[in-house]
C-alpha cells in the first residue's frame, strides 16, 4: 500500500466513525429548509403554500424523501426507509392550504397525523418555488421522464414539437414511459400530433385548450364540466385538437424525481431519495 492510499483508508475510517453521530447533532429540518432557500434561486414568497405541514423545524433529520404527494403510503414508506422529512408537491391533508381545523376529528386525518407524530416525521410542502424555479423544476423533471428534451419548441419551453405522429401512438409512449394506468384521451385516435402544449398538474377552466396553433393540450386533471365539455363541443364543431388527460399524479411526478437529483447537490450529509406516489386509480378489465 504506497502512502497516498493509506492515507485515504485512514481518513475514511474517521470519517465512518465520527460520521453518524455528528450527521444526528448536525442537520435540522431548519437547515434543509434554509438550504432549499438559499438555492432555489428565486426570493422567497411571504405568502405561499410552501410550509411546514407536519413536525417541527428542531427536528434531527436523517434522511429526506421527495415525492408528487405525501399520501399516508408514501409516508409509511418514508419512515421504513428512515427517510423523516418528506417533501412533498401537493397537499398532505386534502386542501390546497392544509388547513386542519375542520377536520381535526377526521379518523383519516387523525390515523394520519398520528403516524407522522408517532414517527417525527416532518412534511414539507414544494410547490410554489419549485415551479418559479429557472427552469421550472415539474417542467424540467417531466421532459426528462418522457425523453422529450429533442422536442421542446425552441418558441415556448411549455410546448413541444411532433413530426405529425399519431395521437394514438404518442398517448401509447407517454403511457408506457410515465407507466400510467388510468390515462385518459378526448380525440381521434389517427389525429396527426405536431405540436403539443402541456399543463402538468391540474388546469383550470378551459382557456388552455383554446390556444391556435396545437394539435394536443396534456393535462394532469381538469374538471369534467369545464375543459373536458369544451373539447368535446371544440370537436364537435370541426377542431382537429386532443386533450390529453393522465392524473395528477403520473403529470408531475418526474418533477420530483429531479428535486431529488437537485437536493443532492447542496445535501450531502444524510441520503436523499425520491419515493413514487402511487396512481390512485385501476381501470376495470385493464
Ligand atoms: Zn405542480
């Protein structure tokens, strides 16, 4: 063993002894919080559903979970895996604001925030500067799961380019790339895709499906009575478009994924792991 190797055998074997002791003293959910805000590159939001949802900001952390969102799965696997901070993109307790008080009785809610206590679990929600993030980390993260870097439109990053392929066989690759069960679609099958616009997560009302010059609008969810009657009356008229329908879940979670890839860049002191919410839905004879 010449010297320049025992050297680093000997520096391991301190860093492994002295490692986990000081990794429990030395990481807070705070700092992590403060880290995340210090590299996000955008000022913080004074209002924002960007907050502590659960647990306490002097809690030691040993290992962080991102995820689309912080079902009670997703958080009995977190803690199994000694992953107690959980990010999360969506909701933990079914309302955009994780307002509590009215449910405070709640068996689920009740069952739930008993596990995250009883496990000092601290969720946090990443929402609102993860998508004001340069680039938008959902947008990054989902382009990448799809494979769809070669085709983003050089005039509009939310959009992207086709060569006229078929909405059926596009809706067959996003399926098997986003492994999606229960998508859905609004359209002809042999309608030729050249340009598609995307809105992960949930769109509102239907003005997305107004825009001229797309073949196709992805959407994670819409209301059926808004923007899925106004596709179906859109084509109904003459329109040669498509609304492509996958989950919320399936249209976002690439985007945590890569705020996993991303965390670990400026954390290194515990282990940082990306844990896929489950699609919620089956499809009978599927
Ligand atoms: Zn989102």
């Amino acid at each position: 063993m010449n010297p320049t190797r025992r050297d680093f055998f000997a520096a391991g074997a301190f860093a492994l002894a002295a490692g986990p002791a000081l990794q429990g003293a030395s990481l807070t959910a705070k700092d992590v919080l403060e880290r995340i805000q210090k590299n996000v590159g955008v000022p913080w939001r004074a209002e924002t559903v960007d907050t502590i949802k659960s647990g306490s900001l002097d809690t030691p952390i040993t290992g962080i979970a991102t995820t689309m969102m912080a079902t009670l799965d997703v958080c009995q696997r977190a803690a199994a895996a000694g992953r107690n901070f959980v990010i999360t993109h969506e909701p933990t307790f079914y309302a955009h604001e994780d307002k509590t008080d009215a449910i405070k009785d709640d068996p689920v809610y009740r069952f739930k925030q008993e596990f995250l206590d009883k496990n000092k679990m601290v969720v946090f929600r990443f929402h609102d500067h993860w998508h004001a993030h340069q680039p938008d980390g959902i947008f990054t993260g989902m382009t990448e799961q799809l494979g769809w870097g070669k085709n983003v439109d050089p005039q509009n990053p939310r959009q992207f380019v086709f060569d006229g392929v078929s909405l059926s066989d596009l809706t067959g690759q996003i399926k098997a790339k986003l492994g999606v069960k229960a998508m859905r679609v609004v359209g002809d099958p042999k309608l030729p895709i050249r340009r598609v616009a995307a809105n992960w997560g949930y769109a509102g009302g239907f003005r997305g499906f107004t825009r001229s010059n797309i073949d196709a609008l992805i959407v994670g969810e819409s209301r059926e009575w808004e923007m899925v009657e106004y596709a179906a009356d859109a084509i109904t008229s003459g329109q040669k478009k498509a609304l492509i329908i996958l989950g919320h879940i399936p249209s976002e979670q690439g985007g945590m994924k890569y705020c996993a890839d991303w965390l670990r860049t400026f954390i290194k002191e515990v282990p940082t792991e990306f844990i896929a919410a489950a699609e919620p839905f089956w499809t009978p004879g599927a």
